[in-house]
C-alpha cells in the first residue's frame, strides 16, 4: 500500500539496521574482500540480499564500512572516501547499491562527522605540526593546565570512560569525547563543514539514499571550552550552533531526489530533540525514549504521544542490550549509560514480550528500525569471556560496564553448530552461543511459529496496510493498549497482569496463542482488520 518509490519513501519505510561486521561473511567477489575470515563483509551481504528482500524490509542501514583501525568498531574512520579492505572494495559497494536497487532496497550509510581515526591523514598531519598551525585548527588541541600543562584543559569526561583528553609529545592535549583513537573535529573550521558537505555529495553521487548521522548533536563545542558544571548548559552538546550544520547538509541533500538525513540524537527533552527535524533540517531523528522505555503501558503510551514527527521507531540497534533480554529483566527499561547485565534474564518471557513489542512497534505510524537478529529473536551474549571482548567501553571502564558487544554477535544462518553458516570454517570474531542452533535463519524459516516468521507476516502486512493512516486510541482497560492506525488495521497489546477483552475486527496476526475464550493473554499482542 505505501510506494517507497515516491517522494518521501522513508517515512512508511522499515529500515533494516545492518551491522557489517557481523551480518556473513561471504565469498570474494572482487579482490581484496576477505572470505571466511571471520568478519562479516560486502560480499557476503550481497549473497544475502535474497533474504533481506524476503524479509520485506525497504532499506537498509550500513554500520561504517569504511577503512579503520577498528578501534570503536568502525566508528573510527581513516578514510570517508573508501570501502575497508577487510569489508570489499568500492567497486563491491557500487555494485550492491544497484543490486540493492534492483530489489527495491534503499541504502542508508552511517556518516561519522564528530570525529575520525587518530589514523586519518588529517589528524596525522596535525600530529606533525606546530601548536597553532592550521591543521591543528581542524582538531581541538589545547595546552594543559597545571604546572607544565601536565593537567588536561578542561574536566570533560570521555563517553566511553576516562578524561576526555589525550596528552602528544609536545605537551599538548587534544579533546576525544570517544576514545582516544577517536580525535573530536572542530566544527568551528571551515575545512571541516567543506569536507563533510563534500563526502556528502561523493556517497550521493554513487547512489546512496540516505546518511545516518553519529553523535549528531555532539559537533559543535562551546570554543572556550569551560569545564562542566552540574545545572548548567552542557558546552559538548545540543548547541544551538549545531543546526547550522544540518541547514547546510539539508541543502546539499536537496540537490539530489529523495535523500534522506537521519540524526542519532540522545535527547531526554522531546522539544530539544525536535529542532532537529525542522523543516530546513533533518528529514527524521531515532526515537530513543521508545527504546528506553519499560515495558509498561502507560509508559509505552506516554513516549508514543510525545514521539517526534515524523516518527521512527526503534526498539534496538548496536549500542544498546538487545530487547529480547531487556524485556526479561525485572527492570525492562534501558539507561546508556547504567548497563547492568546483573540482573537474572528470563529470556522466554523477554521473547513473549519481544514478540508483542515486535506488532506494537511494527503498527505504529511512520518509520520503523529494525536491528540485524532481532527478527530471529537473538538475545544479549552477556557470557562473551573477557580476553575476546573488544569494545572500548568495556577497556576504558575497566569491566564496570559490560559495554556493547552482547549485541553484536554474528548472525546464525544455519546448521547446529558455530559458525551457524556466517562463515565457511572459520571462527567469527565474537562466539556464538551454541544454543543459537534454534534461531537460525534455517531453522525458524522451517518454524511457523518462529520470530522470523512472525516479522515476515508483520513486514508484509504492514506494507499491504498500513498506508500514511494516523493513529487514534481507542478506550481500554488498564495496561492495555488499543490504537486504530487508518481505517484497515486495529493493534492490541496486553501489557497487564490479567486477560483482555478481543476488541471488534478480523484477527490478521497475534503474537502468542490467544485464550480459549479468545481473550488476548498478558504480554500479547493482536493485529485485527476492521475493514
Ligand atoms: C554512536 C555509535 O552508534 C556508536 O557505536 C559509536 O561508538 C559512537 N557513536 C561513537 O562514534
């Protein structure tokens, strides 16, 4: 019912979170693309561009595939202009977006503008000269405080743990918000908004459709760089300066047809977070109060009601606990910055309820994320042994915080046991629990009851459906939720203790039987046709 061919196909569509390095790792189409190295690459996404269309998703979402050290997985970038060898070649990326194309599937890139690889010509150059020039004028270096500057320049704190600075043999310090191997650019620099804008144009041009854009409120910095203060402004984030930025890229976008800006914004202050989607600015910004929302149904109604428009709903992605373990804790909601892998995991429940939240999410209106194994139902890894974690966060809080690599398992695609077909005889990069054997690609495509199948029957009913029609409520009792969306779809979820009455309409989908007396269990939820 919705045409993603026409202007604005972002707006209905169902984007499809792909993290490369752990998506298949396939043969080598062109030389240089490693098969069976344990990494996911091009060439093994573009074998499986089959299964994506089948899924019935819209586009796809790239992590970085750009050239890197890896030392935040891809997020530090040496090179915006390129494919990293270890992922394929250029020239493979060329050929998936038209083989993408072909099945109707948009292509998402991530853009990382607040900061590079410690590895990138630019930062090396600055590395090479004086205090003062103008390529340390593209970065924040800054003299220390203290007796011989030996203290850094301000208190910030990096996000990934540890002072926010990085002391250079010269005695400067340069500002990472991230990591250290990820130096912060100078937005203040016009090189920097030129090389963006032109990066922008250099992946347009090659057919890409839209950027996902990283950290996109960190860019701009209050100059004076002040330390932070409790109850004050933070001077790292949310700047009003910031939104000349994505005036400008909203400009370049409009050169072309139909490409999308989207902004990854954390922001707890909806009104903050919708200067964002101005109309001279980014097209949508991910929804995250939804995802951090508990499974609660006043909670759930709450977040939905003050969502940004146009909406995107995302219920997980790389950074965050997957939702199936989220929703099996005692405490269902998610903080980035509190992640707590202590409390037990009833991982059947979690599964219940992933499965309700899966048609709650899939029916509400505009656009919905959906990240790579979340339709085969996989659950946070949160045994991986210590020696073979890799994220940053994990090192730099000294194993405070478990960090991000539970969600970012490679896929299992067949088989009974690890690799499950994400490689030919190769060990993938993070382990794969052996108990994974029963949410295979293969396996739940064979399982009417599987989550897969659950997904494909939700993806392609929402496409028949579920048009630009709005919401409307609809009264119901307590935990329950009842919308309409337009004339033809009525979704019910139960998220209280007892059953609920089945409203009027023709049963299309439930995530869970339904009771004997056709009422919709705890943690159920319904997909009726009214018309
Ligand atoms: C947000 C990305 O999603 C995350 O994975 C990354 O570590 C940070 N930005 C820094 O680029």
């Amino acid at each position: 019912m919705h045409d993603i061919t026409a202007g604005q196909w972002w707006r209905g569509a169902a984007i499809y979170e792909l993290y490369l390095r752990s998506f298949a790792n396939g043969g080598a189409h062109d030389a240089g693309a490693c098969a069976g190295d344990g990494t996911g690459n091009l060439a093994g996404v573009r074998e499986r561009l089959p299964y994506l269309a089948d899924l019935g998703i819209d586009a796809i979402w790239f992590s970085p595939w750009y050239p890197s050290p890896m030392a935040d997985a891809g997020y530090d970038v040496a090179d915006f202009r390129d494919i990293a060898p270890e992922f394929g070649t250029l020239a493979e990326a060329d050929a998936l977006v038209g083989e993408a194309h072909k099945l109707d599937i948009k292509i998402i890139i991530d853009i990382v503008p607040n900061h590079c690889s410690d590895q990138h010509p630019w930062f090396q150059e600055a590395l090479r000269s004086q205090p003062g020039s103008p390529e340390r004028a593209r970065f924040w270096f800054r003299p220390g405080r203290g007796p011989d500057g030996a203290l850094p320049p301000n208190n910030w704190q990096s996000i990934f743990g540890g002072p926010a600075w990085r002391r250079i043999p010269d005695g400067e310090w340069y500002l990472h918000l991230f990591a250290p191997e990820q130096p912060d650019f100078n937005w203040g620099n016009p090189d920097v908004r030129s090389e963006f804008e032109d990066i922008l144009r250099f992946w347009f041009d090659r057919g890409v459709d839209g950027i996902r854009i990283d950290s996109a409120a960190l860019l701009t910095k209050d100059p004076l760089l002040p330390d932070t203060a409790p109850g004050l402004p933070d001077p790292a984030s949310d700047r009003d300066d910031v939104h000349e930025i994505y005036r400008a890229w909203r400009r370049v976008a409009d050169e072309y047809e139909d490409k999308v800006l989207i902004g990854e914004v954390w922001l707890p202050d909806a009104d903050r977070l919708a200067r964002y989607t101005r109309p001279d600015e980014l097209h949508t910004v991910f929804n995250f109060p939804y995802l951090n929302c508990p499974w609660d149904a006043a909670a759930l109604k709450k977040v939905i009601d003050s969502s940004p428009v146009p909406a995107t709903w995302v219920l997980s992605n790389h950074d965050v606990d997957r939702h199936v373990s989220r929703y099996g804790r005692a405490n269902t909601s998610f903080d980035l910055q509190g992640r707590d892998h202590s409390q037990p995991v009833d991982l059947v429940l979690g599964t219940r309820r992933a499965r309700a939240a899966a048609l709650l999410t899939m029916a509400l209106p505009d656009a919905v994320y959906i990240y790579q194994g979340e339709e085969l139902g996989l659950w946070e890894v949160e045994d991986i042994p210590d020696e073979l974690r890799q994220d940053p966060i994990w090192h730099r809080t000294g194993g405070r915080d478990p960090g991000r690599d539970g969600s970012r398992v490679p896929l299992p695609w067949s088989g009974k046991e690890p690799p499950f077909g994400f490689c030919d005889g190769c060990q993938p990069w993070l382990p794969q629990p052996k108990e994974w054997r029963d949410l295979t690609v293969e396996h739940e495509s064979c399982d009417p009851g599987s989550m897969l199948q659950l997904y494909r029957a939700a993806l392609r009913i929402r496409r028949e459906r579920l048009g630009a029609g709005p919401m409307t409520w609809l009264p119901s009792a307590d935990g329950v939720l009842v919308f309409d969306r337009g004339d033809r779809l009525r979704c019910v979820v139960n998220i209280s203790s007892v059953p609920a009455e089945l409203p009027a309409g023709t049963l299309l989908l439930a995530s869970n039987l339904l009771g004997a007396d056709g009422t919709v269990p705890t943690d159920t939820a319904v997909w009726l046709a009214i018309s």
